[in-house]
C-alpha cells in the first residue's frame, strides 16, 4: 500500500509537472476572460479570537492550495503570468513565537521560481510592478495585503477557476486516494474501540491517532457518535464516558493529504440483528445509487432516485406504509433523510462549484423542497464526489409530521424501536468516469 502522505512521495511528484500545467490554462483562461495580465494568488493568514492576542487555526486560500501543496504557509503569494515560471513569494518570518516553515523541499519545488521573504514587507518588491493589470485571489482584510491591486476576487475569474475545480487531475486524484486510504485506517481504528466499549472521546482519539492528525488537522470536526448521538447529523460533543450500553456507532470523520480531503461515513451495531439488518438495507441502497453514477447524470436526479429507494427501504423496515410517490410527496422520506446526497470533495469537504451551471458563474438550485442538496451539476469526467444517504430517528422532523396527511404513513411503534439507535448513514467517495466510477472509499478499505 502506498501510505507515503509526505511531499517527498515519487509517485505524487512524477504527477505534479502535469497539474501544473492544467492549472496554467485555467488561469490563462480566467485572466484572459478577466482582462488581466497577472493573478496574484495570497495564501492566507490567521486570525486573532476576538478581544484577545490567541491565533485561531490557519486555513488556508484553497486557490493557493491548488497551485502548491503547502498548508502553513501564512503571508506567502503565488504570481501567475502567462508563459511564465510561476513566483512563490514564500514567507518566513523572523517570528520566535510560532513555527517558522523550513526552507523549501519537495516535488512541488522545481515547479516554482522561489522567492524567500522575511517580512510581509518584502512581497512587494516580487510583483508585477503594474498594479492595474493584476488581480488578487484570496481572503485579504486588510488593504496593506493586497499591495494596491484594486482588483480582488473579480467575479468572472474566480467562477471560472471554480467551476474548472470541479473535474480533478490526475495529481489530485492520486492525492485524493491517499487521503481516502488514510481516513480508512481511522475507521478501522474507530471501529475496534467501538467494539471495546469505549467513549466517544476514546474512539475519537483513537482515529486520530491511527490518521496521525492533531484535531486541528482534520478536514472536520469528527462526528463520533453513539446510540442516540447517531440522530444529530452534526454532532461533535465527544462524550467523556461510554454508555452503559453500546448498541450503535455512526462515525463521520476524513483525513487529509497534501490539503486534499476524504469524507467517510460508517454505521455499525454491536449486537441488535435487527437494526444491523437496516445497516446492511442501506448499505446495499447505498451501493445500487454509487453504481450509477457516471458523466452525463443529473446529481439531483440521482438524489430524487434516492429518495425514491428509502421510500421501499423504509416500508421494508415497517418504518412507513404507502408507495414511494406518496412518501416523498407526503415528506416522510424528508423526515427521515433531511440531508443532501452529497456533495463535491476535493480541498474542501464541499468543494466550491457544486451548484454552477457554467464558468460564467450562473448557479442551478437544488430541486423544490430539498434546500440541502450541495451538488446541482450535470456529472462529468474525474469529478469527485461523495454519495451519503442516510436515515435517521429525528423527533423534531418526525413530530412536524403530525397532523398532516404523512402522519398515517409513519409507523410510530417502529420509529420507537429506532431512537435508541440514532440513525445510518453510509458515505463513499466517488470518482465519476464515462461509463463507470471509481470508489475511492471501498478500495481504501480494500487494501
Ligand atoms: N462530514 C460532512 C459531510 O458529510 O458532508
Ligand atoms: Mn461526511
Ligand atoms: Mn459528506
């Protein structure tokens, strides 16, 4: 298994010369389209907790991220010119409080021509000397930082280069698999503490430790949940203690890779066959839907199907009567799937761009009456997505269903039986192909 998550991996560098050069057209492109000459790409700094001196976790420009693999390196920019060797105005400041980055090293480093600043004081001097003619990308708040380019985030550059972020490299997809491999090796961790009864702290810590990630390092909060917790579809409270009785684990945690993340989801009963019968329902649902993704498929039909599929999981379970128009029209399936299928994943857990129609910014909404769904595009080649369904014993949802035509399709005895179990939710990472697909996740496991 290649476990190689440093920026010395052969495999990831013999890859990076030709992610450069896809980036190059796209930012050819965005400048052209934007009528400018350079794109003045700022990585970030971090900020201060309001009333006090304490430095919040650094995160970085995700633009910058795209260009070079280096998530701490604060007051540093990149300089595009067309035709050009692109500029790294890297930054290490004379700072005796913080880590200092070490000079330069790695296979992204023949890609750049390198320059060393000490102080923020010195970009200036590296970039293109007409203002005019440059725009910057990234969160800059404070004037000094953007060295009097007016032009900061232009609309018409930035929906391009968000839009194009959608289909990945080949570097990026290589990438994207290790940090699948590396969230699996979490999971499998997780799921053995799980078994030895251990508390949702525990367990967390467990998976940190097997991804080797401090919990600022993670792409997100990890949601450790057990029994009921299973119910919060954001819950990332850790509880000190196990309970008196496992019955149920639903973990949601990724791990990351050069900035690249994975976004995994797995559901497991200790004894109680019948609701580990639910998990292997929805795991076969979860599957049927992964087997048909492919380029050309509308994402928010995929999401309807969906529905359409827990609509017969739940009469299965007993958890509903009716056929499957009337469950969706009737919002119980909502009840019991109130979130989207997924979304795009790359550097971001929801990537940018899941909701553009084109490179000129347009967006498509989500269907009527799902406003949770993250992704609206059309599928195509070396996108990478996640595929999550879940279902799940929410009281607030399943009482707002009272008193109204669904009431009757809800099998209330059977929803009891549920609660103490939380809910399921199964999520892969999916990389869409023509005719077929990839599952980062399966096969991370796989090995
Ligand atoms: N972990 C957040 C999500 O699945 O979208
Ligand atoms: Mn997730
Ligand atoms: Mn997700």
């Amino acid at each position: 298994m290649n476990s190689d998550y440093t920026d010395k991996n052969p495999a990831l560098g013999a890859l990076y010369a030709e992610h450069i050069e896809a980036l190059t057209a796209r930012h050819d492109h965005a400048l052209e389209q934007a009528g400018a000459s350079h794109a003045v790409i700022y990585s970030g700094n971090p900020k201060i907790a309001f009333l006090d001196d304490y430095q919040m976790p650094f995160k970085p420009n995700p633009h910058f991220i795209s260009w070079v693999p280096l998530a701490r390196l604060p007051f540093s920019y990149i300089v595009y010119t067309p035709g050009e060797t692109p500029i790294l105005i890297y930054c290490q400041p004379h700072d005796y409080w913080h880590v200092v980055p070490g000079a330069p090293d790695g296979f992204w480093t023949s890609e750049f021509d390198i320059r060393i600043v000490h102080s923020v004081d010195d970009v200036a001097a590296h970039l293109p000397a007409d203002r005019q003619k440059c725009i910057a990308i990234g969160e800059i708040d404070d004037d000094a930082l953007a060295f009097d380019i007016e032009r900061v985030n232009p609309t018409t550059a930035v929906s391009i280069l968000h839009y194009a972020r959608g289909a990945k490299t080949q570097y990026e997809l290589a990438t994207l698999r290790l940090a699948s491999q590396r969230g699996a090796s979490g999971h499998i961790a997780a799921e053995a503490a799980f078994r030895n009864g251990e508390s949702e702290f525990e367990i967390h810590r467990a998976y940190c430790k097997a991804v080797s990630h401090t919990d600022q390092e993670l792409p997100y909060g990890n949601i450790v949940a057990l029994n009921e917790h299973g119910a919060v579809l954001h819950y990332t409270d850790l509880d000190r203690r196990p309970p008196a009785d496992s019955r149920s684990f639903l973990i949601d945690a990724g791990a990351q890779v050069h900035g690249y993340a994975s976004d995994i989801t797995r559901t497991y009963a200790s004894s109680d066959e019948r609701f580990q019968a639910l998990i292997d329902r929805m795991e076969s649902m979860q599957q049927d839907i992964v087997s048909q993704v492919r380029a050309g498929v509308d994402y928010r039909e995929l999401h309807i199907a969906t529905h359409k599929m827990l609509a017969a999981v739940l009469v299965e379970a007993e958890l509903a009567t009716g056929n499957p128009d009337t469950l969706l029209e009737t919002g119980v399936t909502s009840a019991f799937f109130p979130h989207g299928l997924g979304h795009l994943l790359g550097i971001q857990v929801h990537d940018v761009g899941g909701f553009m129609e084109g490179e000129s910014g347009t967006t498509v909404d989500p269907p009527s009456g799902h406003p949770f769904l993250r992704l609206t595009r059309v599928l195509d080649e070396n996108m990478v997505l996640t595929i999550e369904p879940g279902l799940y014993a929410i009281d607030m949802l399943l009482e707002n269903l009272r008193g109204t035509p669904a009431e009757s399709h809800v099998n209330w005895a059977t929803v009891e039986w549920l609660r103490p179990f939380g809910g399921i939710r199964i999520e892969d990472n999916v990389r869409v192909l023509v005719n077929d697909r990839e599952n980062l996740t399966r096969d991370a496991f796989a090995l």
